[in-house]
C-alpha cells in the first residue's frame, strides 16, 4: 500500500474543534454578518490578537505554572 506524499510546500495545520458559549457565539456570528471574514478567519485573528493584549497576558499571567516560562508571540 502506498503512502500519501506531501507536497513540498505543504504546511501543517491545526484545525481545533472550539466550544464557547452562546454568548462568545453570538459575537462571533455578528461579526461575520457585519463583516466579509468568515468564523475562522474572525477566530484567527482573536488569537492573534489576544497575544499582543494586555488584558490576556494579564490573565494568563495568573494562571501561569511558576516553573515554566510563558512562551513569546511569534
């Protein structure tokens, strides 16, 4: 049996199933009606986003194990 190669150009994704609340889905749901991104795209950019915040890294920072460093944004 022969296996699939990749492409060489091929790049990994990560493609998580996310749960949130009704209330996180109907923001979500909103900002795709009143923009032209679509739920992905609107999910990606809350994430990458939320690194560059103040308030998330404040957050995190509170959650933080006291052995590990939290990682860099890249």
């Amino acid at each position: 049996m022969k296996k699939n190669k990749k492409p060489k150009n091929h790049v990994d994704t990560y493609r998580p199933t996310v749960r949130y609340h009704s209330i996180y889905r109907t923001y979500v749901d909103s900002l795709f009606q009143a923009t032209e991104l679509d739920r992905n795209q609107i999910m990606r950019c809350a994430l990458f986003t939320a690194a560059h915040n103040p308030i998330f890294l404040a957050l995190m920072n509170q959650y933080k194990m006291n052995d590990v460093s939290p990682p860099s944004s890249p």
